[in-house]
C-alpha cells in the first residue's frame, strides 16, 4: 500500500509538471530567449520589482496573522512567529508539489507548537473558502466593469460558458446528485465495517471543528481586516511589475485588476505555482490591452520568474528560522 502510494503522489507530481510544461512549450516555442537576458539587464526598470518585494512578503506574513486568529476558538495557540514560518514554508513546498503546502504548514504547527492537524486542517478549509469567495466577488465586478474584454477573452481561448452549462439537463443534474449521495453511503458503510472507523471519525470531526471555529473568532474586524491586507498586498505585489516595463508601464489600474483576477483563477491549476496556466491567462489578456506578443510574453516570464524566485527564498528562511526554533509542546495530540 505504501509503495502504491508513493507511485500515485509521484505519477500527481509528474502530472502536474508535465501540464505545466506542456503550456509552457506551447507559449514559447520559436522564442527568442537570448533577448531576456538584454531586456533584464538593460531594458527593465528594477527598482519597481524590488519595491513589489514588501508586499510579496506581507501578504504571506498577513496571512500567518490571520490563521493565528482562526486557531483561537478551537483552543489551539501556536506562536505567531510559527505560524508565519509555516505560511512561507507551505508556498516554497507547493513549487515542488501543488497543494501539498496546505498539509505542510499543519505539520508544521503540530511539530514545533503541537497544534491538532485535523483542526488546524479545518481551518485551512475556511480560510480557503473565505478567500475563494472573496476573489470570486472581485472577479465578478471587474467583469461587469471590464465585460468587453472578458468577452473577447473568452471567444479567443474557445471558452464558452453557456454551451458548457447547456450540455447538462435536468435529468443530468439529478443522475449526479443521485451517484454523488450515493457513492458517500457506499463509503460510509465500507468506513463504518473497518476498525479505522473511529480514527477517521475523530479526524473528520477535528476538520469540522476547525470549518466551525470562523463562527466564533475573538476578533472579527482584525480578521476581516487583515483578509482584505492579504488580497490587497498580492495585487500590489502584482501591480508594480507593471511599472518594471515600457510596455505594460502606462496600461493603469484596470488593465492590472482583470489580468491580476484572471491569474488568480488560472493557478487553480494544479502546476506549480500556477506555471503555463497563470502565464497563458495574463498574456492573453494583456494582448487584448495592445501589449504586443514578445512584450506579453517577457512580461509573464520575468514577473512570474522573479516572483517564483521569492517565494523559494521566504522558504527556505522559514526552513532555517525554523531550524533553530524550539518544540513547544510535545506530540500529544491527534
């Protein structure tokens, strides 16, 4: 079972990359790579990247502030400074394997502070479904404020929602929610005929605990508030690579907010760090701003670079943080 396992997250890995890649190939095939090197060196205004630094880190480090206040009504205090470290080192790790970092980040607050992973699970499920809907309610007034653009994106990349939709029927709808519901009983009684029954239903609970725990925080505003530093901070971080060149330098704040949403649903892709997709879906945009082709694709390639780059460096500080930070409780709980 565990060499099965181990097979199934590698072939995920592979997966993932091989996506990833393959849109990448796709984008840049017949590029000019050498012209990078004369656009990083001589053409790129490197001071505006640097000044996207801060924000880079804060939106990071907001969010650490932010699980620390969504742990405290299910009776978990970990320090903030863990919970920080566990933020940076959970991005770095997803480079490697997407998604992983949401498991990481737990571990991390089991090991060093002994934080339950099943609640500290749960609460990453809110924290996520707070922030999808978040970028969900900002997606959709910026395409009511943006819709002729959305409109040419969708007919250049074949994305036709309404054609999608109308290939489910009524009946269709029904026939899922029936298999859906059933498939959950089939999996419930298998659970309930083996002995981890009782371990998975502590860990469900745990996880439900933490979905709960939002209800009950201490501190609502500075919750709220610090959400909306979180998203505010990745659009700055975004934003002022614009200035970092000619082409994209005087596109202004409407040009950045659609192709900074439309990114942030691209990395719902399962590639690193949103590697092809998130490329794919800026570019696209862009051209439909008048950035010329080679422009668009210098921009997402160093932005995307550079940013990458970031992230692997708040990692591996984290990494070493860590490294020196010492065990507060032990291992006690499940």
């Amino acid at each position: 079972m565990q060499f099965k396992k181990i097979i199934n997250d590698s072939l995920k890995v592979a997966l993932s990359l091989l996506l990833g890649g393959l849109i990448l190939y796709w984008m840049y095939r017949g590029f000019d790579f050498r012209q990078v090197e004369r656009v990083l060196l001589h053409e790129m205004n490197w001071t505006w990247m640097l000044l996207s630094f801060p924000f880079g880190i804060l939106a990071q480090a907001f969010r650490g502030w932010r699980w620390h206040l969504t742990l405290e009504p299910v009776g978990e205090h970990p320090r903030t400074s863990t919970s920080v470290y566990s933020i940076f080192l959970s991005y770095a790790v997803s480079l490697v394997v997407p998604r992983i970092g949401e498991f990481a980040r737990c571990g991390v607050l089991r090991r060093y502070d002994g934080v339950s992973f099943p609640k500290a699970l749960g609460t990453v499920v809110v924290e996520r479904a707070i922030d999808s809907a978040l970028v969900m309610g900002i997606a959709v007034v910026t395409m009511l404020c943006q819709f002729s653009v959305f409109n040419t994106f969708f007919d250049r990349t074949g994305t036709n929602i309404g054609a999608i939709l109308a290939g489910f029927t009524t009946t269709g709808y029904i026939v899922t929610a029936v298999c859906g519901l059933a498939v959950c009983l089939l999996a419930w009684y298998i659970m309930r005929r083996f002995a981890i029954y009782n371990k998975v239903k502590a860990t469900v609970q745990g996880i439900w605990q933490g979905i709960m725990s939002i209800r009950n925080v201490k501190r609502p505003v500075r919750f709220i508030v610090f959400t909306l530093a979180i998203w505010a901070c990745y659009f700055l971080h975004y934003y002022l690579t614009f200035f970092c060149f000619d082409s994209t330098s005087g596109l202004g704040l409407s040009c950045a907010m659609v192709t900074f949403i439309v990114g942030s649903i691209a990395v719902i892709v399962p590639t690193p760090n949103g590697a092809g997709p998130w490329h794919f879906a800026v570019k696209t945009m862009l051209l439909l701003y008048g950035v010329g082709d080679t422009d668009a694709l210098n921009f997402v390639l160093i932005v995307h670079s550079v940013q990458t780059l970031l992230v692997v460096g708040m990692g591996v500080w984290a990494w070493v943080a860590l490294s020196f930070t010492r065990k507060r409780i032990a291992q006690q709980q499940p």
